[in-house]
C-alpha cells in the first residue's frame, strides 16, 4: 500500500517530490522520472515473481503479512534482537561502530530501506548487518544478495562509506552469521533491477509470472493470478 509520508516503515513505497539527480561516472544510469520510491523488500518480492509489483503497487492490493505466523515472529525477532544487542559490537569482524535500526533514503535510486545495523570497519569501510529468522540452509539465496546489495548503495550514498562486504545473521540456526562479498557489477544488477520495477509502475503493465510455478503455491495472489 501506497503512504503519502516517506518515512513509514519499510515494505511501503514512499512518496516524495524530490528530483532525480544522476551524474555522469555514476555505478548504473538510473532511468526513473518518477517520485515514487521503492524499498529493498519489494525488490525481494519482484525477483519472487514480477507480478507482485504489479498487484502490490499498481492494482494497491494488499498481501495481508500480518495474518502469517512466521512473518509475525521474524518481525518480533528483528525487535528483540535490536534490544538486546544494542551495545555488543562485533569486533571479531572488524567493526569498530555500529548504528541500529537505520531509516536510509536514496535521492538518486529512488529507494529507500531500514537497515537492522550498519557496522563501521576498521578499513574504513560500512557493511550491513541484518538479521533473518531462519535456518542457515549452506547457501545464499539471490533476492538476499541482492536485497544486501541495495543495503550497501543505500549506506554508501549516506555515509559516503565503501562497502564491500555485508553480513546475515541467520537466528534460527544459533545465530549463524554469514558474509556476502558485494561488487560492483553485483551493484550494477541491482541497479538494473530496480530500474525494470520502475519501469512496470510507470508504464502500468501487467508482467510476465515467474517461470517457477512451484512458487504460486503460496503466493498471497493465486486466487487473482491467470498465469
């Protein structure tokens, strides 16, 4: 659902009527003329399959998160774990600083998200660190590459920090943390990604469906779908 305050939390789309700034050098060309933004969750949801977009964004029908247990209790997690480990730093992976539950914006991407922490290194570099109530299953998924990737651009442009490296702790495996190298042509993909989202909310167009029909299964839009 569509809020008209761009500081709500992250999994709207906020509205702003903030130009797009896009200098020549810049890590991807950014084609939106748009004042809409979108957040790094939505990407998730667009690389789950395209048509969530369309029916979130365009069409404004709801998911209904709230009515699923397991969403329910990774959102009390993300809480909890802010709570309790808001002064433990994690020096072991050379974070010197850290700042928790960070509201970030992006003026020239047109995105924006809440990163659970951003971690100061002591090579002068950030990286985010979030948490993910699940199990560490021995690898890592795309949408969380790239989902940490956006998290990555997000903290460069505000904390005019490098970021090459992010971080996922997996709560349900004891705290599993694993690291994500993040490159520059990871950034450009995302870059890209971001860019075809825009491209259906200004355009209007319904996508094609995902290719893995397996996911429909549990898609919140089966009933409405014509795949």
């Amino acid at each position: 659902m569509i809020k008209e305050n761009i500081s709500q939390i992250e999994g709207d789309i906020g509205k702003c009527c903030i130009q797009c700034e896009n200098n020549e050098g810049d890590i991807g060309k950014c084609r939106i003329q748009t004042n809409i933004f979108v957040t790094p969750s939505e990407v998730i949801e667009y690389l789950f399959c395209p048509r969530f977009i369309y029916f979130m964004n365009v069409l404004k029908i709801e998911q209904h998160e709230h009515k699923r247990k397991l969403v329910n209790k990774g959102r009390d997690i993300h809480i909890l774990k802010m709570v309790c480990n808001k002064d433990y730093l994690r020096k072991k992976i050379g974070a010197i600083d850290k700042k928790i539950d960070v509201y970030l914006t992006s003026k020239k991407l047109k995105l924006v998200g809440r990163i659970d922490e951003v971690l100061f290194l002591e090579n002068d570099e950030a990286a985010p660190l979030d948490y993910k109530y699940a199990f560490w299953e021995d690898r890592i998924y795309k949408t969380l590459r790239i989902q940490q990737t956006l998290y990555a651009l997000l903290i460069e442009e505000n904390f005019n920090k490098k970021v090459g490296k992010a971080f996922l702790v997996y709560v349900r495996s004891k705290n599993h943390l694993e690291e994500i190298r993040i490159t520059e042509n990871m950034k450009k993909e995302a870059i890209v990604i971001v860019n075809e989202i825009f491209d259906i909310l200004n355009q209007n167009y319904f996508p094609k469906a995902t290719k893995n029909k397996n996911k429909c299964l549990d898609c919140t839009y089966r009933n409405i779908c014509s795949v």
